[in-house]
C-alpha cells in the first residue's frame, strides 16, 4: 500500500522592522520524500501565528506583537526528469493581518488583508529516488535521498508603500535549496541547507530603497513512521543573515535565530489525509518570536491511484 504524502507548503512571515518575507523559517519534514509519476496533491490549509516582533535597538518601537491568520492553496504534481524523480508546485496564500505597538510612546495598530505573495516550487531527487510508476513503486524501499529544491516568489501579494507593514513584500526573492534523507527502520533523519536571495524593494516607506542581505539556513528533521501509514516529525531550524538597509544605510537587524516544530500525518482513506503543524522560537534576536499552529486538508489523485 502507497503511503500517503501529505505536502504541506507553509510561509511564515518574518515581520522585522521593516517587515520583510523570510521563508528560511518554513519547516519541512519529507520535502525529499520520493512519491510516484504522475500523481498529484491538492491542499487546503489554515495556519495561526501570534508573537512579538523584535526590532532593529535604534528603531523607537516597543511592545510591539502581531496576529496572522493565513489560508492557503497549494498544488504539487510528481513527474519524470531524465529518470529521477521530481516535483512542481504552487503555493497561494491568502492572510489577515493585526499588528499594534508603541512608536515613540504612542500606541499605533495595524490591520489589513488580502492575497500574500505566491510560490512557485521545483525540486529534484538526484540520487536514492528513481522516477518509478504506482506499480514499480510498491517494491521501493528508501535508503539515502539526496535532492535540490528551488523556489520563487514573486511580489503579487497586497502591498502598500506608506505603510511599514504589509501582507505582500513588493521585492522577488529565489531560494535554493539541498537535502539529504536516510532511511533507518521505521525511522528517517533529514538535514538540509538553504539561501533566500532578494531583490531590492523600490518602493518602501513612501519610495524609499529596502535592499535585504541573503538568509541561509538549516534544518534537521526526525520522522517516524507508524502502522496504518501515519508518520510524526520533531523539526529544528537554525537561519541567520538577512540585514536590511534603507537607502543605503544598513539597520542592526541581523537574524540569529533557532525554531522547533513537529508535524503529524493522518491518512484519512486512500486519497485523503490530515496534517497537523506547530512550531515555535527558542532563541531569536531580531524578526519574529512567535508560535504557529496549522491544519491542512489535503486530496490526492492520479498516477494510476
């Protein structure tokens, strides 16, 4: 029996002094996980993240704390590339947003909604992970994968220039990415590493230049699979970079940050399954310290399912 993969795209806003995008936050157990030709995901989500936000000293913000209730809609479909496996993705997140503070001592409150940037995915099983049909895929047995990501997300998301928080980013930003996955029994270990470049944006704070250093990142993740094809994950990641400057003058927000996470799988029947998300910080010196929790639906279909 095929067990279900149940993908999960999740973008957690990194909301820094000048409220920039830092997708190196997002956890992901099995992202090099083989899966057969030709099938395909559709996913449902709802994710909730509440925490402080921790500015660059010299910005006179205080207390200041945020709300982000997130839906999300993604599409994965496995394919064939010169016989490995590999798979392409869309990612359309939809947020509201509630942020409130103290600039110089007067309370401020920010709240808005609406589309957030979309992602597009593309990864790659370069070793451990032939491209293999429904029927062939019933004798797979993981040993080691090693694989590449790359993802790009374009500035599509609401955006307003004179404010400092914003659901969209206004910028593009590419991530590359490369993991590696061993097998041991029922249990599996990942570990992989990441940049988020940016272009600049343009138009920030009423057309100022907002330019952003790269982020990189690492994740490890171990996982555990259960009979009946339920699967749970314990997740650390630790990203660092991300210096920002505004016309040209740089900002003391570099980021240093770890976070925690686990993940559990449900298979629901054949082709439909649950995932359930958290995550939080344990140490974090400028962006976000926030917890999230999600829920995602998700339906598979083709393939030869």
């Amino acid at each position: 029996m095929i067990r279900p993969i149940c993908i999960v795209l999740l973008i957690l806003f990194c909301l820094v002094a000048t409220v920039g995008r830092a997708q190196a936050q997002t956890l992901e157990p099995r992202a090099y996980a083989n899966i057969p030709v030709g099938m395909n995901f559709l996913l449902v989500g709802y994710q909730r993240s509440e925490g402080a936000l921790l500015f660059d000293p010299a910005v006179p913000i205080t207390d200041a704390n945020a709300d982000i209730d997130m839906g999300l809609f993604a599409y994965v479909h496995a394919l064939d590339v010169a016989g490995k496996s590999a798979k392409v993705g869309v990612l359309l997140p939809y947020a509201s947003l509630y942020a409130d503070g103290y600039l110089n001592g007067n309370f401020l409150t920010r709240e808005t909604d609406g589309v957030a940037d979309p992602a597009f995915y593309y990864s790659m099983n370069f070793y451990g992970a032939p491209a293999l049909s429904l029927k062939d895929f019933k004798d797979y047995q993981q040993d080691t994968i090693v694989g590449f990501t790359l993802k790009l997300t374009a500035p599509l998301g609401v955006y307003e220039s004179d404010k400092l928080i914003n659901i969209g980013t206004n910028r593009w930003s590419f991530e590359p990415g490369l993991g590696v996955s061993q097998a041991i029994g029922n249990w599996t270990l990942e570990a992989s590493a990441a940049a988020v470049i940016y272009t600049d944006n343009n138009d920030f704070d009423n057309g100022k230049i907002r330019q952003q250093d790269a982020i990189y990142s690492t994740q490890f993740h171990v996982i555990y699979s259960f009979p009946r094809n339920i699967w749970a994950a314990v997740s650390a990641t630790y990203y660092t970079g991300g210096q920002t400057s505004i016309d040209g003058v740089a900002k003391d927000d570099l980021q240093q940050n770890w976070r925690t996470g686990f993940t559990l799988s449900l298979p629901v029947n054949r082709y439909h399954s649950i995932k359930l998300f958290g995550s939080s910080g344990v140490s974090t010196r400028t962006g976000t310290d926030y917890d999230a929790l999600a829920i995602a639906w998700q339906y598979r279909w083709g393939g030869g399912i």
